[in-house]
C-alpha cells in the first residue's frame, strides 16, 4: 500500500501580528475573500486531531500548514508531525498571502510530501473510521464524477473561478473523448441517482461543470506539476491574488483534471457531507453524532446566525464523538 500523507490549513485569525499583516493588504471594501468568517477560529481544530488519530492511525504523516502561528495546546513534537510555515514552500512572489487558493495550488511544493495525499481545510473533520481505500484505489484518487452546470451562488461565491477552471478543462479535454474512454467510471452505480445529472447534460459537446463534494479531497501530487506545466499562466495570476479572486485557480482543476484523465477510482457519494453553520444546527449535529457519514465539512458562511451558540453546540457534537485528547495535544 502507498504511503498517504493529509495536509491540514489552519489560520488563527485572533492573531494580532497576523491581522495586522491582513490589514496591512486587504482592500478597504469587504468581500467574499476579505470577511471575517474566512478566518475566524471556531475552538474546534483539536477534534480536527483527534479524528484522525482515532480513525485513521494508519496515515502516515500529517502536513499542518499555518502562517506561522500554532494553537497553544498542539504537541509540536509528535513523529507524524510536520509544521510547515506559507514561507517554507510558496515562491516569493506569492507572499503574503490570506487566499487559500494560492496555498493549495502550490501544495505540491512541499518538501517529501507523498504522491498520494488528502486535502484537508480547518472545517474538515472525520467522524467515522477511514480506510487508506477509502481515499485511494489502484494508486488513483477515489472520486465521483459528476456533471453539473455552473450557476451564480451569490455575488462574492465562487461561481467565477468554477468558470475559469471548466473553461481550462474544456480547452485540454474533448468531453466526447472522456466520456467514450471512461464511459464506466462516469456512469457508475456509487453515484445513485446522481447519474441522472451527467445524463441530462450528455448532449453538451463540452463541459457545463461538476458536481463539487465539499469535503476531504485526494490528491496525486503529480497531477500538481503537470497542470502547472500545462496552465502556468492562469495558475500564476491566480497566486498574484493575496485575497481570493474571480480569477482565482483552486485545487479542483487538479481534481478535474484527474476526473476528466480517468485517473481516479469510482466511490459513493455518500461518504461525506457538507454543511453550513446556522442558528438550527440539529441536522448537523445528528449527522456527527450518529456518524453518518466518514467525513463532514461545517462552512462558515454566513453572515445571518449567531456565531458563539452555533460553535459551542457543534464543537459539543464533536466532542460526544471524541472525548479523549490525542498525542497530538500536549
């Protein structure tokens, strides 16, 4: 079996040096990319740790990439970890940088980082048992892949760069092609009904976009450097943005890239769920606490809800699936 590395973002956005740098940058208006709620600290990142110690101890190391700062309670000298700092891998000109996007694109720029690894944001957690399987099969990624079409979700979504990545995959891949190739991987019993969407859309001669689980991600490390090789010029413009852009290059291109090369592995789309924070979280809630799923991710979207009670009744929910600290914590 490969080695599997996770890659975990963190930020600490109380941290005065750090929001002072912030400042220092944003611009005066306050957008999507600018907010508080891209960077405020939710008290919850040891649940982070303790999920992967309880449910995949089999992981071989853990990439915690911060600005710079560490929680006060992270035990810095665990042997699966490996504190990494913006500075240590991202080129010159990107720095500083508060957009996540220019972070990921250039993930695979980190020292002895394996081929095969897993994304994870700060939102991320497991609250099930993981296999390595789970994430990779035959040394490809899992993934499902579905289409989808791109529409507005709000002015400061991130509808634009969806747009910039598709029209990427559009101008290397020939959707006919794909779909001859990989006819069994796109249309595959996991996906459930979901198959129907990629149906409807069959008659497009191009892409329309994908369906986008917003949760943890495999990831081949090489996939990294050839889309670089191959789209230097958007991926660079894309980092010159210190706050997220609507020009902005995520690590999704890497994941189409993947889907549309059939380099990925079917898997069922039930394996993890994304939420949004809200003022009613019981659906939420149940859904960790019942572990319904392998893997969630809690956005903090929007603006409308009351933050401390939202944050303390689901960091209780965590915390009824993971009581006992970690050798993560000091």
């Amino acid at each position: 079996m490969e080695k599997i590395d996770f890659v975990l973002l963190w930020v600490d956005g109380s941290d005065p040096a750090w929001r002072e740098q912030k400042n220092q940058y944003s611009p005066k208006k306050v957008d999507y990319g600018t907010n508080d709620n891209r960077f405020r600290d939710w008290d919850n990142l040891q649940y982070w740790f303790r999920g992967v110690e309880k449910y995949a101890p089999w992981v071989n190391h853990v990439y915690f990439v911060t600005w710079g700062h560490l929680p006060k309670w992270l035990n810095a000298d665990h042997p699966k970890l490996k504190i990494v700092k913006h500075t240590d891998f991202i080129p010159e000109e990107y720095l500083p940088t508060f957009n996540s996007d220019t972070i990921e694109t250039n993930l695979f720029r980190l020292e002895d980082l394996s081929e095969h690894f897993v994304l994870f944001n700060d939102d991320f957690f497991l609250i099930d048992s993981v296999r390595p399987e789970d994430f990779f099969q035959n040394g490809l990624p899992c993934d499902s892949f579905v289409e989808n079409l791109i529409a507005p979700v709000g002015r400061f979504g991130i509808s634009h760069t969806k747009v910039v990545m598709t029209d990427i995959i559009n101008a290397h891949f020939k959707k006919r092609a794909v779909h001859r190739k990989y006819w069994k991987k796109i249309y595959n019993p996991k996906y459930g009904m979901q198959n129907l969407i990629t149906l409807y859309f069959e008659p497009f001669g191009y892409f329309t976009g994908f369906r986008n689980p917003h949760i943890a991600q495999s990831h081949l490390k090489s996939t990294f450097g050839e889309v670089w090789e191959k789209e230097p010029e958007a991926l660079d413009t894309s980092c010159r943005n210190r706050f997220r852009g609507t020009n902005d290059v995520s690590h999704w291109l890497m994941r189409y890239w993947n889907l549309c090369s059939g380099e990925f592995e079917p898997r069922s789309i039930r394996f993890g769920r994304y939420f949004e924070a809200a003022n009613d979280n019981k659906a939420l809630c149940s859904y960790i606490r019942e572990q319904r799923g392998k893997t969630i991710c809690i956005n903090d979207m929007s603006r409308n809800y009351h933050f401390e009670t939202a944050r303390d009744e689901i960091n209780a929910a965590l915390r009824d699936i993971l009581p006992e600290k970690s050798a993560f914590e000091a």
